[in-house]
C-alpha cells in the first residue's frame, strides 16, 4: 500500500521539523511549506494525499490559504490550532476544512485523523472526471483533450473544480466567485463571465453552444456530468 504523504504548512520552522519528526515515526511521508506560497506550489508538484495546515492567530492567513487550496484541490486539509473559538472553526470549516483539530493534540489522535481523512478522500472523489472530449485529473491538475495536453491558468481550475465538487447542481455567482477568488469577491458577475468563456474554449466541441458548462439564467453555473 502507498505510504501516505503529508504536507505540513506552517510559517513555524520549529514547529514543521515536530511535526516532521513525530509523523515519519507513525509511517508517514512528510514535506513542509513556510508560506502561502510555498505550500502551494508543493500542492501542485508533490501531490500530497492530505495537509496540515496551522492556523495561528490572527487566524485570516490561514483562512485565507485554505480557501486557495479548496479552489484548486480536493486534498484533505486538516486545521491544526490553539484557538477554540467556535466562530473561527466554523470559519475554516466554511474555508473548505475537513477537520479542525485543537492543539495540543496527541501524535497517535493526529495519525488516526490523517488515515480516516485519506481513506474518506479515496472513498468519495474519483480523481478522473470525463467531461466530453476532455479528461480532468484532480491529482496531477492535467487536463487532456484529444490526447493533447490543454493548460489551464489557476483560477480556470480552480473554476472548474469548484463545479466539479458539486456535479449537475447550480452553483451560484457569489459562491463561485468567494470559493475561486476569496471572500471580498461576489458582486462581479462579468468577470466571472469572462472566465467561463475562456474555459468553454478551452474543453467544450462548440463553444458558442456549451454542454459541459451551463448557464443558469440570474442564477449561476452547472457542470453536465454524463
């Protein structure tokens, strides 16, 4: 079976090499990321089976990184944090957490958590969507159509994963626009438009008559799924 592999992202050296050194005894594979940056740069070229993220006070970079995460990858993320406050756990629970974990938490809890997120993960998202022509993998963020490789900017993915995680349901402007962009955006729905269009281009046969990405008048945006 695959070793699992964990990325943990935390401004704190010291704190990565602890968590580093408690996970790879527990049999895990462990990268770490500094920043905001960093980590997702990780997300994109080592592929990680789920992240540790810490949350530290103030709690808005870390809200804000997981929401950037969310719009590009259905990883796992597992919060780690000193703060009990319900209203921020239900923020990073709406920033698209999966757990959120209070410190301090005992390695042997922590291990448990990293496998049931990884097994639910493995459970629920197939890491393959067929969309038409075009092929969509989760995991290595290819998308291939024809058997040619079609690039995608950042947001385009981040786009279409977020109507992939909810297939054949409408998805409304605001939430498109606060998952894929950040929680000040919700208002622009033109900008938004443009963004569809660019993507119709890039995966649909006829772009001018759309049947992967549907407009839903007033309302938002569908993914067909056959």
């Amino acid at each position: 079976m695959k070793t699992p592999k964990v990325l943990v992202i935390d401004h704190d050296a010291r704190t990565r090499r602890e968590l580093r050194g408690l996970l790879v005894v527990h049999g895990f594979e462990v990268d770490d990321a500094g920043s905001n940056d960093e980590g997702l740069y990780k997300l994109r070229h080592a592929l990680p089976d789920v992240i540790l993220l810490d949350l530290k006070i103030p709690a808005r970079k870390g809200l804000e990184m997981c929401r950037e995460i969310r719009a590009c990858s259905p990883v796992p993320v597992i919060v780690l944090s000193v703060i009990r406050i319900s209203d921020v756990r239900a923020q990073a629970f709406e920033a698209g957490a999966d757990q959120y974990v209070t410190k301090p938490c005992g390695v042997e809890e922590l291990a448990a958590r990293i496998r049931a997120a990884r097994r639910r993960a493995e459970t629920v998202h197939s890491p393959v969507l067929v969309l038409g022509e075009a092929e969509v993998n989760f995991e290595t963020h290819q998308v291939r159509r024809k058997d040619c490789v079609v690039h995608l900017t950042a947001k385009e993915f981040g786009l279409l994963y977020c109507l992939a995680s909810r297939p054949g349901e409408i998805v409304s402007h605001r939430r498109i626009l606060q998952s894929v962009w950040g929680p000040d955006y919700g208002a622009e729905v033109e900008y938004l438009r443009v963004f569809v269009n660019q993507l119709r281009k890039k995966l649909e046969p006829d772009p001018g008559h759309p049947t992967i990405i549907l407009t839903e008048p007033s309302e938002g945006y569908r993914l067909a799924i056959p």
